[in-house]
C-alpha cells in the first residue's frame, strides 16, 4: 500500500467507481478504497434479506412467507436508467453491458385526484388516454409534435419560441394546456421534482421531454431499464472495468486520516499505512468536514406480495405523484420492481418510495404514496441527509460527489459525474474518454 498512484478513491458507490474506471482507462494509476466489506455504499443491493432486517435493527427476522433470504437482492437507493440517457451511453461506451443483464420497465403512471393512470407519451396514447378531454387531447397532441420537430439549430422549427429566453409557461400558454397536462409534462415526462423550471428558459425542458420521448422509442413500453439482480451491479461492472486498466481494489479499509499538506491532498493513511496520492475522490461521508447538509430524502422498502394495483399487472413500473396533487413542493416516487428481475423470493414485489422531506413529520408526508400500494407485509424506513461538497476542491485535489436526490433516475449522477471528472481535468467531459482501448488486456477483448 505504501506507494505514489495518481487518484485515491474511497467509497465505492456508483460515482465514485464510474470515475475511477474512466480514470483508469485514460491511463491513470488508481487506488480504490472502501471502509466497508461490499461494493456500493450508499447504492449498493443488500442480500440475502436477513442481512436488510438487521440493517434496519428489526427485531425479528424474516417471516418464511418472504422465502428464501439469498433470493433477495434490495436496493438501498431507488433507480431507473433512462433508456436513452446518460448512463446508458456510459454503460456502452465501456462496454460495461457485457458484464450486465437489463430489463425494461413495463408502465410509468402518474397520480391524479387519487388515481393513477398511465403516462401518454406517444400521440396514439395521448389519444387514447382519459387524463385528457378530447380538446385538451388534440392541443397536447400539437405540443408534443412540437417538441418532437424542435432542434436548437433550426430557427425554421421555433414556431416563434426563443429557447433561451422564453420560458416553459410561456410555451404552455401558448398551447393552451391546461393545469392537469403541464402537471404530467413537466413532472411524468421532463421529470422536474418541483415546479421552478416554469419560469426558465424552455430549452432545458424540451430536451427533457425529447430524452423521455426517445428513451421510450428504443423499447416501447416505458423509458426505463433495470438491471437484473439490482443496482448493487452497476458499480462492480465499473469496478471491474478500473480493475482491467490495472487499478487496485481494497475492500473493508478503515481510513484513518486524509494527509493533506499545504492545504492540498498528498495521500491517504489506513492501518498505519500511506497511500500518497495527487488527486483525491469520495463520497460525502468521507469527509464531513468538507461537506454541507443540504436537505433530507425519505425512502421507504415496501415488500408487497401482489403488484399495484391499476397497473395491468405490471411487475416493473414507476408511479409518479406530482406535488400539485397532494399539495407538496416536491414530488413523490415509486419504484417496483419484483423477483422478475432476480431481486425478490418468486411472487415477490419490492415497491420503494422517495421524496425530498419537507417537514417535521416525513412518513406523513408520503401517506399517498402508501395508500396507493397497500397492503404491505414490511416497510424499512430510512430519512438520509442529503451532502454536497463546500467547494470545487481546485485548491485541495480532493473532489467529493453529492448525495444522491430523490430522482428516479441517473441523470443528475451522471452531471456530476460529468462535473466532478471537468474539475479534475480542466477538460469537458466528452464520452470519447470512457472508450475501451482496442487490445484490452487479460484476455477480454476474446469473450
């Protein structure tokens, strides 16, 4: 361990191991540290469901109902990939895929006065649909083509919409949407969390909706993905991919202290032992000294023994409950997955929900998401701080990743991701980078 490497990484959650392959291909010398005994942190998939039991200090164990405990595979945090987003394209372009299995997700619904119903994203759907009056339905169908034709180049397809100075309400009005429709736009398909993006310049928005609309395109039944046995896999794949670049792994670490002189980062020292380093990242818990609370998420693990209802069955979805309908600022989600995709015992559903807390009473605040997925045979709770880094770390080398937010998918890990891999560099983040070389070593180039 005594020896000079480029980056220390400590903590292996999704962030930090996505970086240290992508340093690792581009031929950096990396260490990778984590205090605890398995990959992941704070996203890993806990198993078998005993192990879940304890973590949160339930005094029984498992009941038999819930069958065999190394069945289970539960994730801690709550995602999706978009089909076509960010990780996706990470995933490919490290050829990450080839140690993965994914499944799409069947169905995204959205809440309305107490019911759900499935999001219309395409223009036969969003005729089909009875979230909308007949009216409203040829309007949003105007809309939606719209956005489909709209490309930031060609001033011929603005339709008098200045991207960067009209904002999002403006283009509802212009429409004529009404509130109900702008509800499910801007939450179910651009998937905003609050309602702050209305008074911004659109663009931002309409790349969200075109994201949603192409994401959907590549598999049809929703635009999300899943990987089977958890999202605990994703961070091994990128793991793996660091370890073929020569990087050296080293589980169940304690650090001890992060040397720093003259205010920058020279190393890290665990078991008496120093690992010097130029670079330093890791997640937030790391260093508390150098991070800042910045808000609360409330996820709950409902294990349910049928799919929810009004789903068609589905054994995969997400369920959105914008804040407008339950007069909240922020919107609350719902994940399912179930043992189709190796996370459960058979006949199992695994239904977790998430949202921003905005009062003192957390597990009131997500009572209609309950509501909608009773009954329920065990709920784990969990109220997590939310960090962000104090400053850009150009000073001190040492580059902190943000908790991760009550988003249902990686877009906003992989910006900083993105953002974190620019402050490191100085360079933009640009996919070309996370290439695998043609001739990889140990072989894997022959599978």
């Amino acid at each position: 361990m005594d020896e000079e490497y480029d980056v220390i990484v400590l903590g292996t959650g999704l962030t930090e191991c996505i970086l240290s392959g992508i340093m690792s291909v581009n031929g950096k010398k990396v260490l990778h540290m984590d205090r605890n005994p398995y990959y992941g942190g704070e996203s890993s998939s806990i198993t078998p469901l005993e192990e879940l039991y304890k973590r949160f200090s339930l005094p029984d164990s498992p009941p038999e109902s819930m069958g065999r405990g190394r069945d289970w595979n539960v994730d801690l945090i709550p995602k999706f990939l978009m089909a076509n987003g960010q990780l996706v394209k990470m995933l490919l372009y490290t050829e990450v895929t080839r140690y993965l299995d994914f499944k799409v997700v069947e169905g995204s619904f959205v809440y309305k006065g107490g019911k759900i119903y499935k999001v219309p994203s395409t223009e036969t759907e969003a005729l089909a649909s009875n979230l909308m009056g007949m009216f409203e339905k040829r309007r949003f169908r105007k809309f939606l083509v719209f956005v489909a034709n709209f490309d930031e180049n060609d001033p011929k397809t603005f339709e008098g919409v200045d991207p960067k100075t009209t904002t999002m309400r403006d283009v509802y009005k212009k429409f004529d949407l009404g509130q109900d429709v702008i509800d499910f736009t801007g939450h179910a398909l651009a998937l905003y969390r609050t309602d702050d993006y209305l008074d911004v310049p659109c663009l931002e928005t309409i790349n969200r909706i075109k994201l949603y609309s192409e994401s959907l395109a590549r598999y049809g039944k929703s635009p999300y993905l899943y990987p089977l046995y958890g999202l605990g896999e994703l961070p091994q794949g990128f793991a793996r991919l660091s370890a073929i670049y020569g990087g050296t792994y080293m589980l169940n670490k304690p650090v001890e202290e992060i040397v720093m002189e003259d205010g920058h980062v020279v190393g890290v020292k665990s078991e008496g032992e120093v690992a010097r380093c130029k670079q330093l990242i890791c997640d937030p818990s790391y260093i508390p000294d150098r991070v800042r609370k910045a808000g609360q998420v409330i996820r709950v693990i409902c294990v349910l023994s049928h799919p929810i209802k009004n789903t068609n069955d589905a054994n995969s979805c997400q369920i959105i409950i914008p804040q407008n309908q339950v007069n909240r600022n922020s919107d609350i989600y719902v994940c399912m997955i179930s043992y189709a995709h190796n996370v459960a015992a058979q006949g199992k559903y695994i239904a977790i929900i998430s949202t921003t807390v905005e009062t003192g009473e957390p597990e009131a605040e997500i009572e209609p998401a309950l509501e909608l997925l009773e009954p329920i045979d065990q709920k784990f709770v969990a109220i997590s701080d939310l960090y962000e880094p104090t400053d850009d770390g150009t000073e001190s080398q040492v580059f902190a990743s943000s908790s991760y937010d009550a988003t249902t998918h990686f877009e906003t890990t992989c910006n900083d991701i993105k953002d974190i891999y620019k402050r490191m560099t100085g360079s933009d983040f640009d996919f070309e980078n996370m290439k695998r070389k043609q001739n990889d070593v140990f072989g894997e180039d022959e599978q």
